[in-house]
C-alpha cells in the first residue's frame, strides 16, 4: 500500500468524527459531509509534509476548512432564501417572507467550541496534577501568594511552575496551528500555519 493511501486508510475514522460535528448543516446530509472530509484527507495525504506537524493536526485542519467552507455557503444560502406561504382559506398567491438564519444553527462556532475543550484538555493532561492545580489557581484570579495557603507552594515556585507550563502550552499550541485564544476563549489559527486555499 502506497504512503498516501496508507494515511487515507488509516484517518477515514478521524474524519468522519469530525465530519460528525457538522450534522446539523441545514440541506446536507451525513453522506455528503463526509464526501467532503474524505476529499479533504485525501488532498492531505496528497500535500503533506512532516514539516507542517503531525498528520493529524495538519489534516484536521483541512477537513475543518472545507466543512467550514460548506457551513458558510450553507448559511449565505439560507440568508437569500425565499419561500412562499398561503395563508389558510387563500387560493391566491402567498407573501414572499425572507427567511433569517437561526442563530442557534451556527454550527462553525459550535465546533470551534468543541475542538477548543479538546485540545485544551488534551494538552492540560500532559502536565502534572501539581501543574494543573497551579493554573486552575491562575484561573480562578488567585494571586501567587494566595495559592501559598491553598495548595502549600510558595509564590515563587508557583510562579516559575505557572510560567514554564503557559510556555509550553504555548509552544504546543503553535506546533498544532494556533496562536492562543480569543475573547471568547476559542483557539485562534496561526494565519502563518494555515492550510493554502487549495487545500482546505
């Protein structure tokens, strides 16, 4: 089996999970959702590179970028689309009503949110429960000093713990695309790292 088809074979399932996230792209069904995903690894295996990271990561990418790129058609779509409505006892033709997107449909938020908690969570599990305990003090507003009394650390080794852990975080996060978070707590890409257009 040839390298390419190898890494399609081997991340059909990681697409379709991901593809999963998208069901409730209005007017697509999971077939085509994953139709598209399975594009997009293939144009992965096709591209890839180690020295865009790890396969994983550098495919996830792509596969979000195209179901994203549906999701937004999809939207643009339903923003401009008219139906028709008689009312009850009419015979004559019914007011033309523009219909407005349900907010609550905004699916490409919904899965930022997810992929978020993920690799956060994923990342926050390499480090020791010490570590973690720290940064969930950082968390909560807790000042160095006042975690002396929580956790019986002093403040300068829960700084020096605190400030190599964000460091690496950091530096994971990078090497998976992203450049840290948002207002809203949602990793942001790296527009550096991202996927070309012919790719996503």
């Amino acid at each position: 089996m040839d390298p390419v088809t190898r890494l399609v074979t081997d991340h059909l399932a990681f697409a379709n999970r991901i593809a999963a996230g998208y069901a409730n792209i209005a007017a697509v069904t999971p077939d085509d959702l994953q139709a598209i995903a399975h594009q997009a690894l293939h144009r992965s295996a096709l591209k890839y590179d180690p020295a865009h990271g790890t396969f994983e990561a550098y495919a996830g990418r792509a596969i979000r970028n195209a179901l994203n790129d549906l999701h937004a058609k999809q939207a643009r779509h339903a923003e401009h689309e008219v139906v028709i409505e008689t009312p009850a006892g009419e015979t004559t033709q019914g007011a033309f009503i523009e219909q407005s997107p349900d907010p609550q449909q905004d699916v490409a938020l919904l899965v930022s949110r997810v992929e978020s908690r993920e690799v956060l969570e994923t990342l926050l599990a390499t480090l020791s429960p010490r570590t973690r305990s720290i940064l969930g003090c950082v968390a909560q507003g807790l000042s160095y000093a006042e975690m002396d009394g929580r956790l019986g650390i002093s403040k300068q080794a829960a700084h020096k713990a605190a400030t190599a852990a964000m460091d690496d975080l950091r530096d994971q996060l990078a090497a998976r695309g992203f450049k840290g978070l948002d207002s809203q707590g949602l990793l942001k890409s790296d527009s550096l790292k991202r996927l070309s257009p012919g790719l996503g």
